[in-house]
C-alpha cells in the first residue's frame, strides 16, 4: 500500500497491538438475545491468507458471529484471539483497526458521490483535492485488478462493481480479514467470475477471507476451509477436499425434529385460494398454487427467493406486477391492504416491529386496529368496554401474558408480541392468514404455542400459509410444501415427500441457475 | 422453558417501569415549566395576577391555541403545517372583504372554506401524492400569504357594519365570565382532546404518527386520514384569522407572520414529538400558555420587543430540552 495512506490517530492502541500474522481464533462464542440464543459454543479459526467459507441455514448464526468480529455485537460469552493475542472487539471501530473488514448484502455506499470518494469517505477531512483523491483511487483500484473510473458515480454502476468499489474501501484501510456476508446474491454469473477473482487475488496477498454463501458451487471453486453452522453451535471445520456436495448438505441440515408441532389430522375443505402466474417485485415470477380450507401450506426457500413478496402482493401490501388471485372462486382485485382485508385475507408480516406493531401504543389497542369499526358508534366514539372485553377474550385465546393490556405493547417479550400481531386477525373475519417468518426472535415456549394458533386456526376451517427460513418449522406445521428459489416456485412436496435435504436441494440448486435472471433488481441503499 | 421465559420477561419489566417513569416525567415537565414560569411572573410582577392581565394573556393566546391543535393533529401524523399563518392572514381577509358587501353568517363559513381550501392541497399533496409535508406547507405558506395580499391589495380592511357583531357581540361578549374568544379556543380544545382520547379517528391518527405502515397492514385506509388533518389545520387557522380580526375590527394580510413557528413551538414545549405519534391536546394548551406567560411577564417588565424574541428563543430551547431529556431515546 502506498505511504499516503497512513492515517493519524485514527488506529488507537488497537492497531499498534494488531499482531503481523492475521490468524483469527473465536473460541467457545456465545451469543443471547434477550432469551434467545442466537449461538452456543461456537469455534471458528481462520489462518491467515485462507479462504474460509462459512454455512449454515438462514437462521443457523452465520451473520450473528461474523457481527461480533466486526463488533456490531458483542459475545455474551468466549475468547477472541487475533494472532495469538486475545482481544477484546469491543466496537466497529476496534474491528477496523484490527484489520477486519465486513461487506455486508446491502451495500453501503452513498450513491450520489464518485468512486473515489467513496473509497477515500472516512478519511476525508478538511479540504480534499479531488485529483489526488482520484489518483490514490486509480492506484488501488489497479492493483487490484479493477477496470473501474474513479471519478464515476457510484449510484452509475453497476451491482459487482459497486461491491468491487466497497472491496476497494476496505482494502484502503489496510484490511487483513475481509467479510464477505453473500457477496453474490445480487450478481449475475459473468459478475460472480470478477468478484472470485478477486478473492482469489486477495487471498494470495495474505488477505483472509471469511465467505458467506448459499451458492455451494462458489464454495467448491474458491474455499480452503468450509465451517458449518447449525442451530447456533459450530458442527465443524472441514478441508475442501474432504467434502462434497451431498455430505455438506447433510451437515447443514438434519436436526432432530422437535415435539413443538402438535399431531394434526386434518382435514382439506373446498378452495379458499388460488394464485395464478403471480408476478411481482419485479423478480418472482409466474408464482401458481391453490390453498384449500383447513390446510397448512409451507412456503420455504432462502432469504430473497421472493417469499415474502408473494406474501405481500396476494395481501395487497404492494401491487402486484401481473397475475391473478382468486378468492373460494371469485376472482379479486387486491391493490390495498384493506382490499385484501376485505377479501378475506390476513398478513402477519415479517417485520414484526416495523411492520406488525404500533410499539408506543397499548397492548389492547394494538390487537383491535383490525376490527375497530365493531367498538365505534355513529358519532366514531369508542366503546372502549365492549372493545376491552374483545381484546381480553382474543388475549386469553392467543395465551398472551401480559400484566395489563392497557401497558404499552413494546413491554412485551417476542414471543407475546408476535402472538398480538396474530391476535389482529383472529376476529378480523379472514378466511385465509398468511404468516411471514411467525417465530423469529421467539423463545421456545412461545413458538410451540404459536404452532398450536396456527394449528387451531387451521382446524377452524381456516387456510394458513406459513412462510419461514425455519426448515423445522415449514417441515413441521405444514401439510404441503413450495420451496421458492429466485423468484420461482422450485419445486413443491406433500408431507409424505418432506427431507430436509430434498427442501435444501431444491431451494440451493436452482438458485444457481435462476441468479441470472435476478441480476437486475435495484439496490436498496443501506 | 422456564429459564428461557424468566430471561426474555425481566429485561422487558426493567424496559417497562423506566418508560413510565420516563413518560410521567414528560407529561408533568409541560406543567412543571407552566408551574414554575407562573410563580416566577407573580413574583416579579404584582400586576400579573390580576384578573385584567390574566383575561390580557388568555384573549393575547387564542388565536395560536386555536391553531395549535390543528397544528398537533398534523404533527402527531408526522407532519408539519407552516402555512397556518399565512392561512389565517387568508381567513382575516376573507372574512372582513365579504363583510363588506354579505352578511356575517355567510362571510364566515366562506372565510373557513377558504382555509379548507388551502388544507385540501397541502393534504392531497402530502397524503396522496407523498411529498415532505415540509415543502408542500411552506409552498402553501406562500400561496396563501400572496392571495391574502392580492384580494386586499396589500392593504387593512376594514370590516364594515355587517361585522359590527364580530368586533362587539363575539370580542367583548363573555360565557360564564370567560371572553369569547377565550371560550372558543377552549371548546376547541375540548373537542381536539375528546376526538384524541375517545374516537376511532384519534386513534388512528396517533398510530399513523407512531408507525404507519403497520396501521396500514392492519387493512387501516392511511391516505384519507392524513390528508384531513391539513384541512383541519387550514380551518382552524382560517377561524383564528377571524378571532384575530375580530380583536382588531380590520382585516389585514399581514395577521400572522411567523405564527407558524409560536404555534410548532407551542406543540413542542408541550411534549409533542416532532416524529409523530406523541403529544396531547392538554399539553399543547398548556404549551401555548406557557409561551403567552412568557411574552406577557416580559411586557410588564419593560423588555424592549427586540430582546423580547431572544429570551424568547432561549426559553423555547430550554422547554425543550427538558421534554427531550426525558423522553427515552428511539433510533
């Protein structure tokens, strides 16, 4: 690296003590969010100069324990050795001068600014000379082996050369160990060549590169060393020689299935709903299945397979591109949410914080925005008692523990908060409830009892769709099973057909394949 | 399941109890600081008390409070309405140019469709066509000022024999001893905390405020209610614009510069968020109070009106940062 790129007083002490041999230990890591345990026990080494990729289902702690060496967070439990020193990664800012840096899937970068000067933006102080700025750029960015103009606008181009461009930042910055958290998900194929080349040159430059992928044919091509994750706890570290694709997919899944779900019988009633060549969001594609009355219908597949955007457009939360949707054999038109409210559909979002709550606002309150027109007379007065008696009555009914529902609901646990968003719809007269994600950040307890909602909900002759990066869940609390991979519906399964591998198989492989067509989609800026 | 259960509940109690205490603490900082500006003024000044100067302060206050609370209504939706000055200066030349040749039962709903008028395009551009409400209002806060401007040709107008009752009857007119004007800022006080705290529509417009998307996947239609608290705000401020050119007998195009920013304060000295989702019609009145204390203690002091908006000034930062330091922090 060039001697202008010497900051002052910017390293601390962490940077003097930042050993010269990057080897990164991470022993007996723990995690707890609230009650939940996001990772137990986990280890990870990484030498030096290495590529390591890292695995695991959405869900198993991959993210959770590449933040702690960022210092986004931070271990509940367990030693961070760098070089054979134990450190203490207690902030973002600690990370970097350690020589860590992370490339998050949504990129962070400030679109309206040239490529140098996103390179050069924590730095930047004082009177900046923008053709010395441009020339440290061009230098970098040549060295490593990117054909990109320094003085282009980020917000110009494109995806792979943005992430080259945040590549570049971080390797102004001295890094040792680069993140990569799915580098490719947003790449097309001839953008995926660039992007392992790069790694590869990284790599021989005593560069460590920690990389997080679902693309398991990547994983073969450029690891040394593939760690699997499951459930929080570290399976192993394996030589890339010693694997292959079949094993690997046994590794990641393959849990004991729980006595969470409850045993169901049930029985499919006539067709409630039925989705035709759905398009939407401008990457899922030609989305078709039917729900039948009193059936639990799985909806898995990774994190951006278009799940929860074909949630959204049959709700109504966004518009749809194109497709129909028939509700028990009328057609509708769903623009609006309450368009799909008054067609009979109820959405537990995935974002339950966002998406599902008015946090600051009483419990009670919370589980009646759904039927407010029932407590409200001529003059739009409430009738707070009768609406009192129904939240009490829907509260006892869901198993939410609350001390009062008149307290705010942002005093409730995970698991209690999720069971308000479903209480909204309990009496809202749906006919068909699609959940997105319904147990995450939820403890066991409250999960066996949303299953046991669900469950209910079901045997009451409603259609309940379950969306979920869980495989155990999909697998346990439903009767049919999608699997959607970039953007298409990849395959579908009856109980009887259910293995996690198959499921896994399906949502992985063609993810490959179907990348191409998902190439385009526009940043969402960070 | 136990342990795991105990883990997850406790950090949320501790939450719980501070936010109570926290939100206690907010709601009675707005009367506190009344309180303790009360004590300080009858303190100072022996004539402050007196039923003269406290009728002064209160007539001084009604046209803000009666824009405040449309001003809340807005702001709890996450909005901001700086036209309502300008709004109120339309009202007031409304009002006095059609007394000048109607009668006062029409010149008056007219002078308040005028300011619904101008609430319908803040609304529509802010509510349906999701532009900053902060720019849609100030392109407003021009529009109005400039009509104001046009129709009186930039002149006082005066209101005539057909508005003699406005001036005599409804200025120096009282209800159980409260002036009218007083009384019609507190009615509509009364009616902004009881849609507030007992209605569907208040409601929902604090939960809009507090998260908005979630309101609309509950199948909540957001759009329209947005979009009528700027024609509740364009009303109210065309109806203080009345009250003010009552007070005076002259319509003027000038009522009301810089109103705006008394009455945000206002808002704000009462607790309200500026993010939405936070503030009460009581604390707002009280807010408005607090600001009419302030300018009344200073004029019985002699504090030249130059020095006048400093201290001012000062006060509102301080008011507020009371508020901001007990509320609890959001991302």
């Amino acid at each position: 690296m060039p001697d202008e790129q010497h900051r002052p007083d910017r390293g601390m002490t962490a940077a003097d003590a930042a050993p010269a041999r990057m080897d990164v230990e991470m022993i007996g890591i723990s995690k707890l969010f609230g009650g939940v345990r996001a990772l137990d026990d986990v280890s990870f080494r990484v030498r030096a100069g290495e590529v390591h990729a890292l695995l695991g289902e959405n869900g198993a702690g991959k993210s959770t324990l590449m933040k702690i060496l960022a210092g986004a967070h931070q271990a509940t439990g367990g030693v961070i050795r760098i070089g054979g020193v134990q450190m203490a990664i207690s902030s973002p800012h600690v990370s970097r001068a350690l020589g860590i840096g992370i490339i998050y899937q949504e990129l962070a970068l400030a679109a309206d600014l040239t490529v140098a000067e996103n390179i050069f933006l924590g730095e930047m102080s004082g009177l900046v000379n923008p053709r010395t700025l441009r020339a440290r750029a061009r230098r970098l960015l040549d060295e490593l082996g990117f054909a990109i103009d320094p003085g282009a606008l980020v917000g110009s181009l494109p995806l792979a050369f943005q992430q080259a461009v945040e590549i570049a930042k971080a390797m102004s910055r001295q890094v040792r160990m680069l993140i990569l958290d799915e580098p490719t998900a947003v790449l097309a194929p001839p953008e995926v060549e660039r992007l392992l080349d790069v790694v590869r040159g990284l790599s021989r430059r005593g560069v460590s590169v920690v990389y997080i992928s679902h693309r398991l044919d990547e994983i073969f091509r450029i690891a040394d060393q593939i760690t699997v994750l499951k459930d929080g706890r570290t399976v192993g570290t394996y030589p890339i020689g010693d694997m292959d694709e079949r094993r690997l997919i046994s590794l990641m899944v393959g849990r004991e299935a729980s006595q969470l779900f409850p045993k169901v019988d049930r029985r499919k009633g006539e067709e409630l709903l039925r989705v035709e060549k759905l398009c939407a969001a401008g990457f899922v594609r030609d989305v078709s299945f039917s729900l039948h009355a009193g059936e639990v219908l799985g909806i898995a597949g990774l994190i951006g397979s278009g799940r929860t955007e074909v949630a959204r457009a049959i709700f109504g939360a966004d518009r749809p591109d194109s497709g129909t949707i028939q509700v028990a054999g009328r057609r509708v038109t769903i623009r609006t949410p309450r368009q799909g409210v008054a067609a009979g559909i109820g959405l537990v979002p995935e974002d339950r914080k966002g998406q599902g709550l008015v946090l600051a606002l009483p419990i009670r309150q919370n589980m009646t925005f759904t039927t407010l027109a029932r407590f409200t007379n001529a003059l739009g007065m409430l009738r707070r008692r009768a609406e009192r008696n129904a939240a009490e009555d829907v509260a006892r009914r869901t198993t939410i523990r609350a001390r009062n529902l008149d307290l705010p609901v942002s005093s409730l646990s995970g698991g209690n908060q999720q069971k308000v968003v479903l209480a909204k719809w309990l009496d809202a007269g749906c006919r068909i409830v699609i959940l997105d994600e319904p147990t995450r950040g939820v403890d066991v307890g409250a999960r066996s009892e949303i299953y046991q909602l669900i469950e209910t909900m079901a045997a009451s002759g409603l259609g309940v769709i379950v969306i979920s990066s869980d495989l155990l869940e999909v697998i346990g609390a439903s009767d049919r099973l999608l699997v959607m991979s970039g953007g298409r519906i990849a395959g579908s399964l009856e109980r009887a057909d259910y293995s996690e591998a198959r499921i896994m198989e399906m949502a992985l492989r063609s993810a490959a394949h179907v990348g191409a067509n998902h190439s385009q989609p526009v940043l969402t800026e960070a | 399941m136990a342990v795991i259960q105990t883990a997850d509940t406790v950090p949320g109690a501790g939450r719980r109890r501070g936010l109570d205490v926290r939100s206690l603490a907010a709601s009675y900082s707005t009367i506190a600081i009344f309180v303790v500006l009360v004590l300080v003024a009858s303190f100072i000044s022996t004539s402050f008390l007196s039923s003269r100067n406290i009728e002064n302060v209160l007539r001084q206050v009604a046209g803000t409070g009666v824009i405040s609370m449309g001003m809340l209504l807005v702001i709890l939706t996450g909005g901001i309405d700086l036209s309502v000055g300008s709004v109120a200066a339309l009202g007031s030349i409304t009002c006095a140019s059609l007394l000048t040749s109607m009668s006062l039962w029409s010149a008056v709903p007219i002078s308040l469709l005028a300011g619904a008028a101008l609430g319908t395009i803040s609304g529509y551009f802010v509510a349906v066509r999701r532009m900053p409400s902060f720019v849609v209002t100030l392109a407003c806060m021009t529009i109005a000022r400039g009509i104001a401007l046009i129709v009186s040709e930039g002149r006082p107008i005066f209101m005539g024999d057909n508005g003699a009752w406005l001036n005599d009857g409804f200025n120096r007119g009282s209800i159980l001893g409260i002036p009218l004007p007083v009384a019609l800022m507190l009615l509509v006080f009364g009616v902004t905390a009881f849609v507030l705290r007992l209605t569907a529509y208040g409601r929902l417009i604090v939960a809009i405020g507090s998260n908005g998307e979630a309101v609309r996947l509950s199948g909540v239609r957001v759009t329209p209610r947005v979009f009528s608290v700027y024609v509740i705000s364009g009303v109210l401020s065309a109806l203080a614009g009345i009250i003010i050119t009552a007070r005076s007998g002259v319509g003027s195009p000038v009522v009301g510069i810089g109103m705006e920013l008394d009455v945000i304060a206002a808002v704000v000295i009462g607790g309200a968020s500026l993010m939405g989702g936070r503030g009460t019609a009581l604390n707002t009145l009280i807010g408005v109070l607090t600001l009419g204390v302030i300018g009344n203690i200073m004029n019985l002091l002699n504090v030249p009106g130059y020095h006048q908006e400093v201290v001012k000034g000062v006060i509102i930062l301080v008011a507020v940062l009371l508020q901001s330091s007990v509320w609890p922090r959001r991302a």
